[in-house]
C-alpha cells in the first residue's frame, strides 16, 4: 500500500536552565492547530523490531496536583476505549473501566 498523504504532529518544548519543561506548545497541521499550549504531555510509539513501547512524558513545572490526577485518570479512561476499539476485547475493556472508576474514586475525582 502506497502512502497518499502525510501528516506532521509537532511538540515545543521549552526548558529552563536545568532543562524542566516551563512551557510545551503543539501543532497539528490536519486538525488546524497551531503552537497550541498543554501543561502536559504523554506520547507512546510501539517499536515493532523490540517489540516495546518508547515513551515520553512530560508536564510542566506549574502543572497543578489536581490537574496531574484528572489528566491521568482521562488518560487511562481513554486507553480503556481505545483497547476496546483495537482488539474488542469487551471484557477486558470493562475491567479496565472498573479500574478507572476505582482510581477517580480513590483521589475523590467524582462528586
């Protein structure tokens, strides 16, 4: 299969003297964003030769506790959907929601 077209995500990160991210900024040509700032960052890439993940996380310095712990649980809200989208795996899929809904009531992220 030929590649028809391409598209670029791009990060900018901006450290401070002991290289701690200060500020990270986006873009995404297809979704029309530009240098669009986040507070945080989580970025997996699946290496198929090893056979493992290559992983970069990042958040800035200001990035608020509370934040940190909804962005986390968001994440992992989403991972459970995405897993289900990829392998319908309904089962798993539902434990790993049960899990979600563990961790949000554990930090008292729902009312």
């Amino acid at each position: 299969m030929a590649v028809k077209q391409t598209s670029k995500i791009e990060f900018k990160i901006g450290l401070d003297d002991n290289k701690i991210p200060e500020e990270i900024h986006w873009s995404a040509e297809d979704g029309d964003i530009k240098e669009s700032e986040a507070k945080a960052l989580m970025i997996s890439v699946w290496d198929h030769n090893k056979k493992d993940t290559l992983k970069v996380d990042l958040w800035t310095k200001d990035m608020p506790l509370d934040d940190m712990k909804q962005f986390f649980h968001q994440t992992l809200v989403s991972m459970a959907s995405t897993f289900e989208r990829a392998t319908n795996d309904d089962k798993m899929s539902a434990t790993m929601r049960d899990f979600c809904d563990y961790f949000a009531e554990k930090l008292e992220l729902k009312e």
